[in-house]
C-alpha cells in the first residue's frame, strides 16, 4: 500500500531538515514545476488527478484554482493560504503532516502558488500547535537558505514569500472568507460572495486558501501523475486519505489509507474495535459538524460519494465513535455547547439559534425536558439549516443534532419521560423552581 503523505512521518522522531527531505526526493516537483511547465498546465494537471479538498467541502482543486484571474493582467498580489486552523472537533489529520513532515506542506504551497502565479503566501496555524509552530518556522528559514522561497527561486524568475501566522482560538477562522478577515486584522466574521476569494480575497487581490492535507498531495502528482494518483483510491475518488478515529476503540489514531476504504475496517481493523464492554452505537464521520451514522452504515467506503449518499458527509474524515455507554442526549449537548460558543455572532439564526438549542438540551439532559422540546429541537434544525446562515457554522452545527433525533429519538423521550440521564444514577431530578 502506498502512503505518499506519510511515508517519511515516524512517531516519536523530528521531522526530517531540508538536507534529509531533498535526499528522500523533498521539492523535485519544485524543480519540475518551474522548469518544465506552465502555470496553466500545472492547474490541468491537478484538476485531471481529480484531487478534492480535504478540509471538508471536496471541491475539485483544479478546478478551485482555475477561477482565479491569470496573466499580465490580473490584479497582483495574488496570495495562497494554507488553511492549517484545524478546530474541528475530533480532526486532528493535518496537525500529523505539520509536524511530521513540515518540508512537504512547503514544498505542494510553493507548486500551489506558482499555479496561480501567486507571490505571497501564508500559513494560518490553529493557536495551540505550538509543536507544529516550531517546526514550520525552522522548515521555512531552511527553504529560504536553500532559495527554494524568496526572490528568483531556482533562477526561474519566479517569487514567493512566505509567513507564518497563528490564530488566537476561534473556530469560525477555519471558514475561509473569515480567516481572511483574521489575517486583515478584522474580526473574524464570514463574507458576502460573491465576490469570491479567488478574484477578491486576502486584502482584495484574488487568493487561494487550500487545506493542508490538499497541499501535500500536490508534490506527489507532480512528481508521479494524474492517473497514478487516481489509481490509489477505491472507488471514483482518488488519492489517499487520513482517516482518524477516536473514542473508546482499544486504539484511537490516524492512519494514511486508500480514499474510499469501509468504515468497518477503519474502526476494526486500524483502530482496533471498540473496548472491551463497550459495544458501538453510531459515528461522526467527519468531525463535529456531520450526520451520525449507524451500524447499517460500517460497510460503506468513506468517500464522498457515498457518504453523502447515506445522509452524512465525510468531512475532514476523522470519525468520533458513540459508545453504548454514553448519552447521545449528552453527547448532542456538548457538541451544541461548542457551537454555540463558537458562533461569531454575524448572523441572527447562529447567534441566537444555537444558544436556545443548547439551552434546551441542557433542560432535557438534566431531566426538565418537556415533550414540546423535541418538536423545537425539530423546527431549529431546519431554520439553522444551508441557506440561512451566512457560513456553514450552525448548518454544521445542526447535521448531529438532526441525525441525534433520528437514531436516537429514544434516548431523548427516555430522559423527558423519566426526568432524569438514564446513562448517570447519581442525577436526581429536581423541579425547576
């Protein structure tokens, strides 16, 4: 089995230096990029790999750069954004790549920006990967001394700059227009499009920002091609993936695996089943801000055809595991609890929604729901839903809480019914005063 991504990532041992990348193969693609082809063909290339994002939405990345404007004409600056905020609740794939390998997330955003003739670029880091902070920074000073960055790189007229820059902690800086706001200085709110980011993005010049597994797939496809990376996947869509798991399975972890592999080997196989008394109940698939799935669901390959296929999303595809013994009433709250914290405060449904949303589950977890309770959980799923926010934050928010209520809507009666948790003896219920 080929793992391009993390074939030179050892648990436990420092990320190889510049010297050490450059001997296992480390920016040949630069190399090729710059001396053999044309920004334009680059763009192609990618886009024929059929290369989806990884970050969560799966859009073509070919196709994402091929809306950016080119030549002499367009507006410069242009900036490439490496969107390294990894908030997602259980995702935690691309801190894996930033701090085992930081030369090859270099190396794809230098081949992204000459793409799109880009000649500033940035690296927003989420604010508690201090590991990944110290790495990323040694790896960009050896790039520069290398003069893989900077002016003329490889004397190819080419130039590019590159900073590093950490957020402060807030979720809603993984949503793209947002965190360009951030890097402005502004507050972290989302933008009307259009205008898009890829004509009028980071100070209004147009900007790519791309996820940081997507990036370290790019040198990969230079170096070996379209249809090698293609023929690595399963099913229709390419490449491999890192797919994560955590909750009680005898072993939580992240693994670099064939895109479209089952979720039942996945949590069998690599993560080693569920701990021993504990039997599975349902998942997460993507982080936080996707449908749960249930047992009819293990066979499925996790693409993102088929997940969303089955009413779900394969998101950033690091699944969070629902135990028997855990409440999903429980569960939901501290997922909504989240989100609702998260929330910017831009738009009426997100700001006000999802703290009623938390309010009334904390009710019903603590044994003070009331039948009618369900039916408000109901209406705010589809009010929070796509099309009446600004971003995808509450949209995102309500995919568990919907599928909560379909899989688990028991759960939910019982503590209603019962006037206490079910899953904790030691909660007494009291009538609110």
């Amino acid at each position: 089995m080929e793992k391009p991504l993390t074939q030179h990532i050892v648990p436990g041992r420092k990320p190889l230096n510049l010297k050490e990348y450059e001997q296992v193969g480390g920016y040949a693609s630069v190399r090729k990029v710059l001396k053999e082809m044309a920004p334009q063909e680059v763009q192609t290339l990618v886009k024929d790999s059929n290369l989806r994002g990884r970050g969560g939405a799966g859009f073509n990345t070919g196709l994402k750069w091929s809306f950016v404007p080119m030549g002499p004409e367009a507006a410069q600056p242009k900036y490439l954004v490496a969107n390294a905020d990894e908030m997602e609740p259980g995702t935690f794939k691309d801190r894996l790549l930033l701090e085992g390998n930081p030369h090859q997330l270099i190396e794809g955003m230098i081949v992204a920006a000459y793409a799109i003739e880009a000649s500033i670029s940035y690296v927003f880091l989420r604010w508690a990967y201090k590991v990944a902070a110290q790495e990323i920074t040694q790896a960009i000073q050896e790039a520069y001394e290398a003069g893989y960055l900077g002016k003329n790189i490889l004397g190819s007229g080419f130039d590019l700059e590159m900073h590093l820059h950490t957020g402060v902690g807030r979720y809603m800086c993984g949503e793209e227009t947002a965190l360009l706001n951030a890097l402005e200085g502004k507050r972290a709110n989302p933008r009307a499009k259009p205008p898009f980011p890829q004509v009028s993005g980071l100070f209004g010049k147009p900007t790519i920002v791309n996820n940081v597994e997507t990036l370290c797939c790019l040198p990969h496809i230079i170096n070996n091609g379209a249809e090698w990376f293609k023929k690595l996947g399963l099913t229709e869509d390419a490449g491999t993936k890192l797919y994560g798991v955590s909750g009680r399975v005898k072993k939580p972890g992240c693994w670099e695996l064939p895109m479209g592999t089952t979720i039942r080997e996945i949590l069998e196989e690599h993560a080693g089943g569920m701990q021993d008394g504990y039997l599975f109940r349902g998942l997460l698939p993507g982080g936080a801000s996707t449908d749960f799935l249930v047992e009819e669901h293990l066979d499925l390959p996790m693409d993102y055809g088929a997940i969303q296929a089955a009413g779900s999303r394969m998101g950033t595809g690091t699944m969070i595991i629902l135990d028997d013994q855990t409440c999903p009433v429980g569960f939901t709250l501290n997922l909504q609890h989240f989100f609702a914290q998260e929330s910017c405060g831009f738009c009426t449904p997100c700001r006000e929604g999802l703290p009623w949303v938390e309010k009334i589950l904390l009710a019903i977890d603590k044994g003070e729901g009331k039948p009618e309770h369900l039916l408000t959980l109901d209406f705010h799923t589809k009010y929070l839903g796509p099309g009446n926010t600004f971003c995808a934050l509450a949209p995102g928010a309500m995919e568990p809480l919907q599928s909560a209520l379909k899989y688990f809507r028991e759960d939910f009666e019982r503590h209603i019914h019962e006037h206490h948790c079910p899953w904790s003896k030691s909660k007494v219920w009291q009538p609110s005063i």
